[in-house]
C-alpha cells in the first residue's frame, strides 16, 4: 500500500510509517500543480 503525506512539514511532529505500508512518502511540500502525480499509484493521501 502506497501513503502519501503532503506538506508534511506542516505537521507539528513527524508521523511515523504504519506496519504494513510498503511505500511510505512525506512530501515537505507540494506545489500545486504537483499534487496529481504525487498521489499517482497511492492508496491513501494524507493533507493538512
């Protein structure tokens, strides 16, 4: 399963991985018109 967190570095603090997730991304930061390609293939997207 592929996890995507974009903006990560708006979290104040990091989350760690989740057991079972084989593709596990934190994004710093995601331009607008990157968010579509960053999420290709992802199950799950994490936003702030």
């Amino acid at each position: 399963m592929k996890i995507v967190i974009l903006d990560g570095a708006t979290l104040p603090v990091p989350l760690p991985a989740l057991r079972g997730c084989t593709d596990w991304q934190v994004r710093e930061h995601t331009a607008e018109n990157a968010i579509v390609g960053a999420l290709k293939d992802a199950s799950v997207a994490i936003t702030n």
